[in-house]
C-alpha cells in the first residue's frame, strides 16, 4: 500500500532546523523585532530580559526560551517560525 500523505511543508525537520541553528547570522533585527512581539503576545508571562537578542548569538536566546516556556529548542524554533 503506498503512502500518499503531503508532508506538511509548515513542519521543519530538526535537520532543517539545526541548519538554520549553525547559520552564523541567527536572526535579522527587523525579523526578530516582528516575532518578539508575536511571542509576547502569545506568552504574557514572557518579560523583555526573555526576548534580548543580540544579532548572531541565539544560542543564549534559546536557552531563555527553553527555560521560560519548557519546550526543546527544535519547539521553539518551529513555534518562532509558525508566529
């Protein structure tokens, strides 16, 4: 029986995502500006200290998030990118 199911092109595989993890660039200002503002929306618990980002250093940024919202990385990324 052959499978026929669509991927979900909105779902990132953790090797897509831990691509975009060792892109040396991370974030540009203006994208990171729109999705901290969706996430604090999302999030009311989250503070401004949470959502610091300095360009090209995510990895700290990460570990707030994972921190503060109990999720993996790989979750986070896929929850930024879905905002």
């Amino acid at each position: 029986m052959e499978n026929n199911k669509t991927p979900d092109p909105s779902h990132k595989s953790e090797e897509e995502l831990n691509q975009k993890t060792q892109d040396p660039t991370g974030f540009t200002e203006s994208y990171w500006n729109d999705k901290r503002a969706k996430l604090k929306k999302k999030y009311p618990d989250l503070m401004d200290e949470d959502l610091q980002y300095q360009e090209g250093n995510d990895a700290e940024l990460m570990k707030r998030l994972q921190k503060k919202l109990g999720k993996t990385e790989v979750e986070i990324r896929n929850l930024i990118d879905m905002l």
